[in-house]
C-alpha cells in the first residue's frame, strides 16, 4: 500500500478514527495490527517472511540479554580435555555469536530477495564476455515492499541490545512489533531509532487536535511535493534512459529535473509519513533540511536522508573503525560505506558507483581539509555562495549514475554533457 494511492485514503479514513477512539493498550495492539494490514495488501506472502524476521530478531535480542544475565555458557571442560575458554569469556562470546547470527539472517534475506537477481545476471554476463553464455538461469524473486527498511531497523535493535544501549526492561514484544509495523514510516522511512520510539509507545501519546491538524498540514504538503513538483519534474526526465538519441541540450535539462524529482519524491513522502505519525501522536525523526544548499559534501550528507546518513554513519562507518584507525583508514572507510550505501539503493552495479561517487566525493573533502583547511580565510556569502554551486553539481552530476538504467548509459550521458560544455568554453 503506498501513501499517494486511493486505496490507502481509505484505510486512513477507516483507521484514524478507530484508533482514537481506543483506550491507551487496545490502541497499541490495534496500530500494529493496522500496520500489519497495510503491509499484507502490498504481498500477503511477504507479511508471514517479515513476522517471522520480528519474532526471530526479538528471540535473539532476548538472548543476548540472557546470556549475560545468567553468564549462559560452560563454566568448566567436560570429557576430551577441551580447551574452553575462562568462564567470565563466555556471555561475551555468545553474545557476540548471537549478534553475529542476527545481522547475518537480517542481511541474508535482503541479499536473497533484493540482489541475488543481480549476482546471477552479473555471472551470466561474466560467462557470455567470455563465449560461454549463461551458466545459471535467472531467478524470478518478488523483492518484499520496504524490505531494505525493515534490514535496517532489525540491524539497529540487535546491535544497540548488544551494546546495551537497550536495557532488558525496556523491551517488549509488542512495542516492537508496531516499532517495526508502524505504517507511516514503513514504506520509506525515516529509520527510527527503538529507543526513541519505544518511550512514546510504552504508554501511548494521547489524543491532540494540534498533532492532527499540523500532521494533515505536514501530509499536505507532502501530497503537493510528490504530485506538484516531483511528477512535473519527472516529465522532462525520460531522456536519461535513453542518451544515444538525444542531444546533449536535452539531457543537461534532464539531469536538472532529474535532481529536483528526487529531491521532492523523497521529501515528498518523508514529510507524509513525518505527518501520518503526528497525526497518530508520534513523533519521527526529520529526514531533509535544505540539502541541496549545503556549503560542502560534508554537511549534504548532514542534511539529506538524515535518518539514512546517522545509520550509515553509526552501524557501518564506525564499525569499519570511522577515523580511529589513522588517516589512510578513514578514507578506506568513507568510500566502503558509501559503496555500501549505494548498493542498498538499488540492486544494480550503477548503484554501486553512485555510492563509489560520494564515497570518494566525501574522501577528497577530508583530503581537502586535511591540507588546506586551516589556510583557507573565512569566506562571506560570495564563498558560500560558490561552494553550494559546487557542491549542488557534484551531486546532481552523481545523479546521472543513479537515475541511468546502466553504468553504460550514464558514461554516454557524461560524454554527451562534457562534449557540449567543452564546445561552449
């Protein structure tokens, strides 16, 4: 069910209602299952894999916690003489294969659903380059709607219940159930944080008429970025996916669009279920603030897809060692999470070079900083006014990679823009 469909108006108009006239616990209970409704029209099938994906993260979580509690493990070698290791090892080491096991299960499914299509294509193209056609034939998969959402919020949980960042009190099963089938972020976000949410799940928001009316507000407007300017926009963006038959003039228009539909497409429904939420009583995290008038790479990244950017940042760039591990390794680990991060966007090798783009666009600012940084005199507004057309480029350049069906039609894209600029100069 997406947001900008009828069908959806109406399962608003049936559910906001009911949900409100609901005491505090049966309100609970009935947002999850209202979640869980909104998921099973999309793919029924696919709402058994993602109950099943929440039961197991949950079990495990709760034994992580377990194990800790109880020290969960052999305290002595028994008959053969093992070498086990002391006893007050092994609740960490359990608890570090349980995670483990959880990120790797949360990770294989989405691997399974949303890019082993594109590891046998890759394959089968391997083979053909070398004259011996395809090797497997290539699987047909329904990837589950928002699946890539729900990874990222399975990985947050069991990684901040390892850290302990999330005390055994604080966790139910069923205010992880609706942290997980919350509807108005579960299509496309933002990523919650458990944490968060769980403080205005525990007792649940009570009924405000100025939540309702600046949530309706937020949706509105949401409604009229994604309708309005989003599809407008995409109107002039079709010559992407075929450059060898337009000019350069065209295709310079078009990654232009191209930059304010995806911007609008994605605040668009950020602020629709930013305001679905608040109409509920909750509160979800920002996901864009002006990104597009960001002085440096640095702070887009600070401003666009929030949510996504802190995820990246605290479950893959620190994990890797973030800055910690010397200048060289930070560098390293800037352009693996962006690879990374382009590869959850979409499963296809051009995905991958976006990330690579940022990843090294990201690089070469710390670079910059690095050497010139301190040197630099403090700009004014002329300055500032520079580095946003910059860095506004930069990126609407690196949407050629994301918006083209293939590595191939972007480079015919680049080639045909520098021509044209060249012949100008």
């Amino acid at each position: 069910m997406i947001f900008t469909t009828g069908i959806f108006a109406v399962f608003l108009a049936v559910v906001l209602p009911v949900y409100w006239l609901l005491p505090a616990r049966p309100r609970k209970v009935f947002l999850a299952v209202a979640g869980m409704v909104f998921y099973f029209y999309s793919y029924p099938l696919h709402l058994l894999l993602v109950l099943v994906m929440t039961a197991a993260t949950y079990v495990i979580a709760v034994g992580i916690l377990r194990v800790r509690e109880t020290g969960g493990a052999p305290r002595s070698a028994e008959d053969g003489g093992l070498n086990e290791a002391p006893a007050a090892e092994w609740p960490g080491l359990l608890a570090k294969i349980l995670v483990a096991l959880g990120i790797c299960l949360a990770a294989g499914v989405l691997g399974y659903f949303k890019y082993w299509k594109m590891v046998v294509a890759t394959l089968n193209g391997i083979s053909r380059h070398l004259h011996r056609g395809a090797v497997f034939p290539q699987p047909e998969i329904l990837v589950p709607l928002a699946i890539s959402f729900f990874t990222f919020e399975f990985i947050h949980f069991l990684v901040d219940v390892y850290q302990g960042k999330i005390p055994r009190e604080k966790i139910g099963f069923l205010d992880y159930l609706l942290f997980i089938f919350f509807f108005p972020t579960l299509v496309s976000g933002p990523i919650k944080r458990y944490q968060g949410f769980r403080e205005q799940s525990e007792a649940m928001p009570g009924f405000r008429f100025d939540d309702l009316l600046d949530g309706a507000r937020r949706v509105i407007l949401g409604l009229a970025q994604k309708f309005i300017l989003a599809d407008t926009a995409g109107q002039f963006t079709g010559a992407l996916a075929a450059p060898d038959q337009v000019a350069a003039r065209v295709l310079i228009l078009a990654v232009y669009a191209y930059s304010l539909k995806i911007y609008f497409d994605f605040a668009g429904y950020s602020d629709m279920a930013i305001g679905l939420a608040r109409m509920l009583g909750f509160r979800v995290p920002e996901n864009f603030d002006r990104p597009y008038f960001q002085p440096d790479i640095a702070a887009f990244w600070r401003h666009w897809h929030m949510s996504l950017s802190t995820w990246i940042r605290d479950y893959l760039y620190i994990p890797l060692g973030g800055n910690r591990r010397g200048f060289g390794r930070t560098l390293f680990n800037l352009v693996a999470a962006f690879a990374i991060c382009g590869l959850w966007h979409g499963s296809a090798w051009n995905f991958v070079v976006w990330g690579l783009w940022h990843g090294l666009g990201m690089a070469g600012y710390r670079i910059w900083r690095r050497c010139f940084g301190d040197r630099l005199p403090r700009g004014g507004v002329l300055l500032r006014a520079v580095n946003v057309f910059i860095t506004f480029h930069f990126v609407t350049a690196g949407w050629i990679l994301f918006a083209s069906p293939s590595i191939g039609s972007a480079l015919i894209t680049f080639q045909k823009i520098i021509g044209a600029i060249w012949r100008v100069l």
